[in-house]
C-alpha cells in the first residue's frame, strides 16, 4: 500500500532527468536513443526517525523489495535498456526515499526535416505513473529548470553530430472518462551538427549544377558535351537514392535539400533536352551544307560535259568533210554558227542556274547554325537567372 496516513492523501513524487549522452538519432525510424540518469524521490510516512536518538544517522541503504517503490515509467518508450537496476533504495531521516537508475531508452520523436541538416529537433520524454491516478501520485521535480540545464551543458560527454540546446519541464494532465492522470514531460531541443552532410551532400549537388552551367561553353558540335551532361544526371540521380536512405517516407514536408536534388535534376534534364535540340540542329545545317556542294560540283561536271560536247559541233574539219560528201557547204556553214550560238546560251543558263541554287545551299546552312547558337543563348540565360534566384530562394529558407 501507499506509504500514507490516510488513503485520500497523494504521494508526491519528484522525477529528475538528467540528460547525460545522446547516442543516436534515426530520422528513417523517427527515433532519439539517449543515455540518462533518473532520481526517484517520494515521502514514506511510515520511515521517520530522530538522528540523535540512532547515534547521528541521517540515513541508510535498504533493499528495494523491502519498500513501496513508485511505477514510474517512460511513456514514450519503444526500447527500453540500461544497467542492472541496484538491488537498494537510500532512506532518509525525512522519511523520503530515492532511487538512483541509469537507462538508455529509446523513444519517438516526431521529427521536421523540413530544414535538413539545418534543423533543430524537440524531442520529448514523458513520465507517468502506470496504475496511479493523480489524486494518488503526484509528478514534480526537485530541481528547477535553470539548474537542469546548467548541469546537463557541464556534464554531457556523448554529442555525436547533435548538439545540445536546452532542456525544457512541463506538466499535463490526461483525463479520461473515470481518472486523471498526470504526465511530467522533459522536451530536449537538439541541434545537427551539419559539417559532416554539406561536405558530402550540399556541395556536391552545388558542384554539379556549376558543371551543368559550365558546360554551355563546350561548342556544341562535339559529341562529349552529351555525354558530359548524361554523366552529370546519373551523378545527382545517385544523390537522391543517398536521399531516400536518410530522409523518412512519411515526412509532411518535402526536405529543402531533396526540393534543391529535384529542381537541379529537372534543369539539367531539361539542359540535356536542350543540347540534343542543338546538336540536331547543327547537324541539319551541316546536311544542307554538303547538299550545296554536291550542287555545285554537279555544275561543274554538267560545265565539263558541255565542253565536250563542244568540241564535236564546233569541228570544222568534220563539218568539211560532211560538206564534201553531202555537196552542200554553205548549209554546214550556217548550221555551225546557229548551233554554236543555241551552246553558248545553253551554256550561260546553266551557269546562272547552278550558282543561284548554290548561294541559296549555303544560306539554309548557316540559318540553321545561327538559330541553334541562338537556342543554346537563350537558355544559357533562362538556367543561369533560374539557378541565382532558386539558390537565393534556399538560402532565405534554410537560414532566416
């Protein structure tokens, strides 16, 4: 029974926490592992004594079977772990008892990764009593707020790649349709450490996105500047699987480091699209381009083949020997010089013609190079504007 003189009396009981380690913090599970030392202190009516009348004892140890004990436990508690508990309680003159424990539990904490490795986390661990109402146990603490976290600051030794902040004491009350019962809540407010994830997580991403900018300055005429920004793509999709490791599914808010992994991916995919564009296009110009020549060489054959055709009709020697044996030379006279005159014009047409359609080969060619340069231009501009003002819109987000 409750060490009291009436059974309508409450027991109080003084619960401190004493933060000595933080051990890990799992953001996939949404778990903190701590390393505490809790003090258990109530009042037995029953163990009071005068110090001078027992030679000066103030106090004494006594097994903990022997004595009523509190059902403290953690509320919030998935895992619970920790030294043996000591087999003995020390008893005061007062009357009051105390148990001194060490326990690593493992408890929920509801995380916000929103500004991931950036981020501050409250994490709280909640003591009740199991089977006692309020109007039977009621939680305090010995020790103010102020002290708790003085303390703490000078004792802890296990950080890891949180930070300690503060330690905050609140009560609740919890009532139900029959009972009341009381929490004693200690909210721990941790920060990251965020060296370790800008080295291998912010600044690579940064780096690849200035490599994606760079990359505008490879002519596009060669084929590595593809493959470079294939290479870069597969380097941030790796990235995001680091991503889907560390970050929790179950997050309300997308991570900011996940939004700048989704964004960069999107403009480089969207820089790729736009390479392959321009690389068509100037393969275009360079089709049309070799069309023209093969015009103009076409030209010159047909130029070649005229000459030779030249030769025979212009011959005078045939023409007299086709006069003497036809007996009409003053007839082959006149045909020479009429055909002459159709080859001279023939001739002067095809020139102009092959020469026209050559001119207008070579200006299809260079359009179609200036309109991909002009491409490549516009969005060299548009990525370079989109990136400035994304990453100044994470900078106002993750630090102000």
């Amino acid at each position: 029974m409750r060490p009291v003189s009436h059974w309508n009396q409450s027991t109080e009981v003084k619960v401190d926490m004493y933060l000595m380690g933080i051990l890990n913090v799992d953001e996939k599970s949404q778990t903190v592992t701590t390393f505490i030392t809790l003090s258990v202190m109530w009042n037995n009516k029953f163990l009071k004594w005068d110090p001078s009348a027992f030679c000066g004892i103030h106090y004494f140890t006594v097994p903990r079977e022997k004595l009523w004990k509190p059902d403290i436990v953690i509320h919030d508690n998935i895992y619970y772990s920790g030294a043996p508990n000591a087999p003995y309680a020390m008893t005061f003159s007062t009357g009051d008892s105390q148990m001194v424990d060490s326990y690593r539990p493992t408890t929920t904490c509801n995380m916000d990764l929103y500004k991931f490795p950036f981020d501050t986390q409250t994490c709280p661990i909640t003591f009740r009593s199991m089977a006692h109402t309020m109007a039977e146990i009621v939680l305090s603490t010995h020790t103010s707020t102020k002290d708790m976290n003085a303390f703490v600051k000078k004792s802890m030794t296990l950080q890891g790649e949180w930070k300690f902040v503060s330690i905050n004491i609140t009560k609740a009350i919890y009532p139900t349709e029959y009972f009341v019962y009381q929490h004693l809540i200690y909210t721990i407010t941790l920060k990251r450490t965020p060296l370790l994830y800008i080295m291998n997580l912010v600044v690579p991403i940064i780096f690849f996105l200035i490599l994606d900018l760079a990359s505008f300055f490879i002519s596009e005429a060669r084929g590595e500047k593809l493959g470079f920004k294939v290479t870069i793509l597969l380097s941030i999709s790796v990235l995001l699987l680091i991503f889907q490791d560390i970050l929790p599914s179950t997050s309300k808010n997308l991570p900011l480091i996940a939004l700048l992994c989704i964004v960069i991916f999107i403009l480089t995919g969207l820089s790729l699209l736009e390479t392959m564009v321009v690389s068509f296009l100037v393969d275009l110009d360079g089709c049309v381009d070799e069309d023209g020549k093969a015009s103009s060489k076409t030209g010159t054959d047909a130029k070649q083949d005229a000459g030779c055709q030249q030769e025979p009709v212009g011959n005078p020697d045939s023409c007299l020997e086709r006069t003497e044996e036809e007996n009409s030379g003053a007839e082959c006279l006149s045909d020479r010089s009429q055909l002459g005159q159709i080859l001279e014009e023939v001739k002067a047409f095809r020139h102009t013609w092959f020469s026209t359609k050559t001119q207008q080969g070579m200006r299809k060619a260079g359009y179609w190079k200036r309109l991909a340069r002009r491409i490549d231009n516009i969005y060299f501009c548009f990525y370079l504007i989109t990136t400035v003002a994304f990453l100044g819109f994470m900078y106002i987000k993750w630090f102000c």
